[in-house]
C-alpha cells in the first residue's frame, strides 16, 4: 500500500468520516476558502489511482467517491511500513524504544500486557 501524502490523508480521513459522497459534498466538508472542486478531484483521482478510493456512476458525468480502504487497515499498514523501515522488522524495539523516550510509562506497559494477557 502506498503512502498518503498529509493532502491526501485529509481527503481520506473525510472519506472515513462521512463515507460515499461527491467531490461538491467533500468541498462542503471544508470552511471557507474552501479548495477549487478541480482541485479535490484531482486529489480524488490521485487517491483512485493508488487504489485508496473507488467510485461509483450515477450519470455520465455524476460520481459518487467512497473509500475502498478503511481507516485501521491504512493504520495497521503504516505502523508495519515504520516497523520495518526504521526499527528493521523489531516490534521489540519499537517498544523499547517508546518506554525509553518516555512515550509510554511501565506502569502503560504492564496494562498493556494485561490487556493482552486477557484476549
């Protein structure tokens, strides 16, 4: 799975939120200045392309847009792409390092392992 850009992440988390629209309803999402519908289109189309969104016709020139990814897939496939790019497949060291640099006390990590222990 390809990487969103922060744009492109925006446009999906939209998607996400309020699921199958037209690209009129997600500029409707947006105050004001609020993009071009050119513009959102062709992020959209972008976001086709990678395989992120999907559409549907309701006329010839009448799209309905909808993610074909949902949210805790695109979640669960960036933490793996850091794991594996910048911790060389270690989730141990992924751990150690947030407990390390104090992003996670032990007291989180051993209710985490409670948590775990109990599913």
């Amino acid at each position: 799975m390809k990487a969103l850009t922060a744009k492109e992440e925006e446009i999906m988390n939209h998607f996400w939120a309020n699921g199958e629209m037209k690209i009129s309803e997600l500029q409707a999402l947006y105050s004001e200045p609020r993009p071009h519908v050119n513009t959102l289109s062709t992020f959209v189309k972008i976001l086709e392309e990678k395989g992120f969104v999907g559409h549907r016709v309701l006329s010839p020139r009448n799209f309905r847009y909808f993610a074909k990814v949902t949210k805790d897939g695109y979640r669960k496939n960036s933490l793996k792409d850091v794991v594996d790019k910048f911790f060389d497949k270690d989730y141990m060291g992924v751990v150690n390092t947030l407990v390390k640099d104090e992003k996670i006390s032990l007291e989180e990590l051993k209710e985490l392992i409670t948590i775990v222990e109990q599913q």
